[in-house]
C-alpha cells in the first residue's frame, strides 16, 4: 500500500524551461522510470512522498533520457555506435573489452548539446542556492531499465563522488552517459535480452553525503540468505559504500525482527561485528577515492549505535509499506554525527523469490569400495577429501567442504562442523553430539563406525551416503547419485502439534519455512557453544582461567563490552532471540543449558571452574546444576538473557524449559531462584516447562504437574534411565530401545499424568524422528506435540495425519 503522504510542492512554472531534459526530485515518481531510470525514479519518489514521513533522501535533479537521445543524435554518433556494438564478439573477451571502450569514446566525445548543457547549469545553480556555492554532489548512472523488479542494472554503470562546480558536473555527466557501455553493462544487457541501442541513460546528480568521513551500508527489508521477510537486515562499514557494495569489506550487520518492532519494541535481535578492514576515503583534493586501512580501534566497534540502526529500520520499514514489496536499500551517514540518509532504493530481486519447504530424495547409483559403516544421520549424501582430526587442535586447519572424521565430537567442533560437507566418527549413537549437529546443519553423517578415523586415509576423497536406510556406507572415491526435489506444501495441520529441534540461530529463519507448529525444543547449550563460546564463569572471571591461550581468547572476545557478563547476556539472548523470532508468534520452548560437565569444560576457560566426573551423563547436570551455589553466578546470566529476550526485545513467544529434574526440592529450588532473576512463572504470560527424562519425573507426575506449565519428554535420557542402558556407547546400542513395552508404559503415564492435570505434553527425543511405528504410538496416547529434527518434519507431519486419521475410523 502506498504511503498517504502528500507529494512536495509542484514547481513554480518558469523555473525550469528545460523540463524534458532536466527535472527536479521533486517532480519525479516512479512513473517516471523511462524518462529518468529506475535510481532517479525512485529518490524522486521517496523525496516526494516519503520524506514528510521521515525517510530522509539528498535533493537533486535528474538529467533525463531525453538529454542522452539528444547526444546520441548529433552527427554520426549513433551509426559509429551500432557499427561497433554489431562488431563484438560475444564469446570474445578482448573483443568486448575493445568495443567497449571505442564506445565509450564515441559517446564522450560527442559532448553535450548546447541545451542539455544549459538546463544542467541552471539546475546545479539552484542546488548552490539550497546548500552553498560550490556544493558537492555525488553523480550517478541511472538506466532507463535499471533496478526493476526483472532486472537490476546495479553497478553496470559510472557514478563519481564528490565532485564541486558546475564544469566538474559536466564532465561527470559525459562520463556517465558514455558508462552506459562499459563491458560489464554490454555483456549483462545481452545476457538479459535488451538491446544496446534501445537501453538509455539518466544521470543523477544529489548532494554528496560524506560517509567517506563516517558509514555507509545498505539495508534489506529480509534476511538475504534465506528470505524471511520478517527482519530487516543492516550492513555497514566506515566510509562510502563502495567497498560493501563490491565485496572488499566485510561489513557489521545488524538484525531488528519486524513484528516486535512495530509492536513497540525497540531493540536490535541480532549483530555481527565485522573485519571491516579497509575504508574508501576521498582524496584530500576531493577529486577521487582512495581506500586505505581501518584503524584498529575503529575495527574493534560497531560502525552503527543502536539507536541509528533502529532510525534505518524505521526508514526501511516505511520504504517497504510503500512500495509493497521487499526492498534493497543503499544508506549513508553525512560525517561525524550527522544524519543519516537514503540514497538508493530498488526492488530486491533474490532472496524475495527463491522457493522454500523443499524436500529432497536421494538414490545412490553407482560407487566406490566400501571403507565403513555407521548409522546415519540424515538422509542426504555428500563427497569431499576427508580430514581426520586426532588433536583439537587441527580444526584450524579445517577447510570448507571437507569430510570431518574423527574419534568423536564435543560443542567446542561446532564452527568447524558447519564447513563440513559430511561427518564420520568412530563412537556415538543416533543422539551423540555429532548426531544432533548433523541433523541441524542437514549434513549426513555416519556415527558409531568404530574404525572411521583407522579406515579412511586423510586427503582421501570420500562419499558418505545416508540415504540407503539407517545405516551409513562410506564409500572409496565420488559416488553417483541421483537427486529429486519436490516442494512441500502446507496441507491441513493434524490435531497433534508437529514442532522442530533445533538450537542452530544460523539455521532459523531457513528451517521457519517448514510446515509447523512452532520449535518445541530450542537448546540453548548449541547456541551457547557455537555462539557465545566462554563458559559464564569464566567470562564472569577470566583472571581464574590458568591457560593464557584460553584467556586471552576471552579477553578478546569480552573487548567493546562493558564486561564480561554483559558479552554473554547480549550474545546468548541474541542466539535465543533469534530463533524466537524466526518462529513468531509461534511457542518456543528453550531449554536451559544442558551441558554436562566435560561438556562445559570444553567451553573457553570452563575446565578452571568444572569437576571431573567419572559418569558426567549422571553427574553435575540440570536443576541440580542450576540451584548449586558454585553455579549460581551462571545461572543467573542464563535468566538475565532470557528475560532480555522475553522483554526488552518483546519475543514473548518463549517458554522457558527445565533439564533433568530429578526431585521435587529441586525443582522448588530452581523455581524460586527463578522468580528472583525474573522469570516467575505466570508473569506476563511466562510458562516453564520441565523434561520428563527421569523416571521419577514419572513416578511423582502429579506433584511435578502441580509446579509446571508443561512436560516435554526426552526420550533419549528416559529410555537410557529406564533400561540402564548408556546411549552414547555403540557396545551396548543393541540394547537401547525406546519402542521397549517398558519406556514406551512410562511415556504413557507420562502423558496420562499431564492430562489429569490439564497441562501440556509433548516429546522432544530422536525417536519420533526415526521409527514410524513410534509416532503412531505417540498418537494413539494423545500427545499433545511432537519435536522433531527438520529433516524429518514434512514425512513426519504426513504420518500424523495418516495416523489420526486411522484413530477416527
């Protein structure tokens, strides 16, 4: 819908007599798109009608298409033009190169007729009279085709910056019209079907915004790697926008979740601190660039406070309501605390189309020798040169898509885990760390083989095949494969919710697209490894951390915060908030950290505040945990990011789960400190859930139902505690099953238990995801909801459906 802002003022009459030659910004909109380009066309829009409505856009004026016919038309100009443009060979990279300059040549040395050249005077006046004589301007191309929504023109042709006086303007202007065939423009017009002489060229000229002295950046109305189109993305850098919009910077990025921002909500959900190494600066006499390096001060802060990406999103989100359409936007900062301003909008033309939901078949046809075997994870297939990494610390030597083999894996692997094309281990379940990672990241992995990291030669090219049933073949060399994707589509949802597991921030928004009913098991310990990366006693206190690596790791990581605690609130709350907003206003129950002790330890500085425990799987975990003095420190910085999350960012969407509640003191005790820190159950709609993963969480189900919300049963740990069996080992794996009468009687009291009491149930454990029979049962019982992996949620909603359905017949 278009914005109800009226347009500025009409012109005087007789203040131009130049009209079809030159027009004001205030004169344009986007019908204007022929006669002006599709980047003029839009400044003059949002000049016109947005600027009343808080979008700041530089005045300017447009040299129109017109004034561009008028040079073609002098003389010979055109003919020369076609004989060259008929000249280049396609195919020929030199003979584009050379044609392309020849036109060049042709088109700025015609110059500009006497009347073009009058009307861009008389409008270059005026800006001396708005802004001072002498004022600088920044010139730039516009295509007459330019930035529609089929086709993006962007960066094909010439702009310059800084450029003073009326003499200097002209000569961009001839420079400008001549870009209109650089060899990039002529290859992509061709590629995309236009035709060189019937393309022409506007030419913008604006005031200059001199972010060479402050920012610069462009912001996206949705995320770009995946589509969503509820955050609006912002990226920035020191000095002018060039060097983000070529690539040759890594830029900061800011994330504001759209739905709680207009709520009232004014916070930022997400930041990324980028290298930012170098910055375009203009030169001391203005009259060219020159990029140089970012002081190391400058590198270490954000180029953006929030309070001016929170003002971009604002513009941002009134540039979309306008145009009705997800927009890619260029912004820049006038100097030191200046204003921040809009020079560029157009349509964005990727991300907004791409198709999501889909899912894919695999089926092996041919491969190499047989190397190992293991349970699969997943069901997709992938090749690479396998790295078997025997020390931690070969992990920085882990290049991007590589086969990761080794022994086993722990949360400290994750960063290198999310650059594997495949994963091997030699021990593990189906529910081991590397299995849960696997499943999130949507690689295939082969867990448990025993002889993995022997078998397998490093540099050896592999194929890890998950797609041959639950078991997992690694093959000598590349396997063929035959691929066959399908869209999902949203049919009716079954009565049973059908929720996901995950705990990846970086997959959110891409697995938001899935058909279902909200995440019903976020764990906030993935986030906490691959995000925030310190254990919280250490970033508390890095002066106990022994190790001077470790230490000086944190140190480095906690710089630009006011400390410690405020680095882990602000980077876990991030994480959290993250996918609380991918899934918005859909529930998302995240768990409370549940690391056992080796796992902690492995955390940066976590092995100075850890114990060692012989069985960490039955030791310093969960609630127990949480109400502990030597945790309390921690546990408090998990309740202060929870409720920044719940807050101050308005993602009230969030339950809050409890892990491995082995007694009902303990879960009084756990509640209590809770209340304290801000999460009381009932305030503003707070729920908290338990896991039900101790068989006296069973046992004692009405006294536990009386202090919770919610039970969300994990069936890994139950069925490991009911039948005594350790799930991490693959000697006894042929003894852990959770279809056993006996684990599946306890998850039926389980849920009998919840229903007595009127509160919800749910599972969250690996089960549902693998066995169909399972998920049968889970329906017959009337669960409540099922969580599971992304990869099995579309065939799993299907069973549901089908299984409820036999259950009314």
């Amino acid at each position: 819908m278009e914005s109800q802002v009226q347009p500025k003022q009409a012109r005087e009459p007789g203040i131009n007599d130049h009209d079809s030659l030159v027009r004001r910004f205030e004169e344009i909109t986007n019908a204007d798109v022929g006669s002006v380009g599709g980047k003029n066309a839009s400044l003059g829009e949002m000049y016109q009608r947005l600027s009343g409505n808080g979008v700041r856009v530089p005045d300017g004026f447009a040299v129109t298409a017109e004034s561009y016919r008028r040079v073609i038309a002098q003389r010979d100009v055109a003919s020369r033009l076609r004989d060259v443009l008929e000249a280049i060979e396609e195919s020929d990279n030199d003979s584009l190169d050379r044609g392309a300059e020849q036109a060049r040549s042709i088109v700025y040395e015609a110059g500009l007729p006497a009347d073009v050249e009058t009307a861009v005077r008389s409008s270059y006046a005026r800006l001396e009279s708005q802004y001072g004589a002498g004022v600088s301007v920044a010139v730039r191309s516009s295509a007459t085709a330019e930035d529609l929504p089929e086709a993006s023109f962007a960066g094909q042709h010439e702009s310059y910056l800084a450029i003073t006086g009326v003499v200097a303007v002209l000569d961009a202007v001839r420079h400008c019209f001549a870009s209109l065939f650089t060899a990039r423009g002529i290859d992509y017009r061709r590629r995309q079907g236009f035709d060189d002489m019937q393309v022409a060229l506007s030419v913008g000229v604006m005031k200059m915004v001199r972010s060479d002295e402050a920012s610069s950046g462009v912001a996206f109305t949705l995320d770009t790697e995946s589509g969503f189109r509820d955050i609006v993305l912002v990226t920035g850098s020191y000095g002018l926008g060039e060097t983000i919009v070529q690539g040759t910077v890594d830029p900061d990025e800011f994330s504001v979740h759209k739905p709680t921002y207009l709520d009232g909500y004014r916070a930022v959900l997400r930041r990324r601190l980028g290298e930012k190494e170098v910055r375009m600066v203009l030169t001391d006499d203005g009259r060219s660039t020159r990029v140089m390096p970012t002081p190391a001060q400058d590198r270490e802060r954000f180029c953006l406070t929030d309070a001016e990406v929170l003002d971009l999103t604002e513009m941002a989100l009134t540039i979309e309501r306008h145009y009705g359409r997800p927009m890619d936007i260029e912004w820049a900062k006038d100097g030191p605390g200046g204003e921040l301003y809009i020079v560029q909008a157009r349509p964005e033309t990727a991300a907004s189309h791409r198709a999501h939901g889909k899912v894919t078949t695999r089926t092996v046809l041919a491969h190499g020798a047989l190397m190992a075997t293991g349970r699969a994870v997943g069901d997709g297939v992938a090749t690479g040169q396998a790295r078997v990494i025997t020390d931690v610390r070969q992990l920085q030597d882990f290049r991007e898509g590589e086969v990761l083999v080794a022994a086993s894996t722990t949360p400290d692997w994750e960063p290198a885990m999310k650059r594997a094309a495949a994963i091997i281990t030699d021990h593990g379940g189906r529910t081991c760390h590397a299995a849960i990672i696997a499943r999130e990241l949507g690689v295939p992995a082969a867990v448990g083989t025993g002889d993995g990291t022997r078998a397998i030669a490093p540099g050896r090219t592999v194929t890890v095949s998950c797609a041959e049933g639950a078991t997992a073949h690694v093959y000598d060399g590349e396997a063929t494969v035959r691929s066959i994707t399908s869209q999902a589509q949203e049919a009716a949802r079954p009565r049973t919710q059908v929720m996901i597991n995950l705990g990846n921030p970086d997959l959110a928004f891409e697995t938001s697209f899935l058909p279902n009913d909200g995440v019903g098991l976020a764990r906030m310990e993935f986030i906490l490894a691959a995000g925030v990366k310190v254990h919280p006693l250490a970033a508390l206190h890095p002066d106990r951390v022994e190790d001077d690596a470790q230490r000086a790791q944190i140190l480095d990581l906690i710089r630009g915060y006011a400390d410690g605690a405020s680095y882990f609130v602000e980077r876990l709350a991030e994480g959290i908030g993250t996918i609380a907003a991918a899934f918005y206003p859909k529930p998302v129950v995240v768990r409370l950290s549940d690391f056992k002790t080796n796992e902690y330890a492995s955390l940066l500085g976590g092995a100075a505040f850890e114990p060692v425990e012989a069985n960490p799987m039955l030791g310093f975990r969960g609630a127990a945990r949480y109400a502990h003095p030597a945790y309390a420190d921690g546990f408090e910085l998990e309740c202060r990011a929870l409720c920044r999350v719940r807050e101050e960012m308005g993602l009230r969407n969030v339950i809050v789960m409890v892990p491995f509640v082995r007694r009902i003191a303990e879960a009084d005790l756990v509640l209590a400190r809770m209340a304290e820190l801000g999460l009381e159950r009932g305030r503003e709609g707070l729920e908290i859930y338990a896991m039900c993963e101790v068989p006296n969480n069973v046992v004692q189900v009405d006294e536990f139902a009386a202090r919770f919300d919610g039970f969300s049963i994990g069936s890994n740990d139950l069925t490991q505690l009911t039948l005594g069996v350790d799930r991490d080992s693959e000697v006894v794996a042929f003894d852990y099953d959770e279809r056993d009468p006996g684990v599946m009687r306890m998850i039926e009291l389980a849920v009998e238990g919840c229903h007595r009491h009127g509160i919800h149930c749910g599972i969250c454990g690996q089960a549902p995801s693998d066995y169909p029979d399972f998920l049968e049962f889970l329906v017959r019982t009337g669960i409540d909801a099922i969580s599971l992996t992304p990869d099995s949620v579309v065939s799993a909603t299907e069973a549901v459906v089908a299984a409820e359905s036999a259950q009314e017949d």
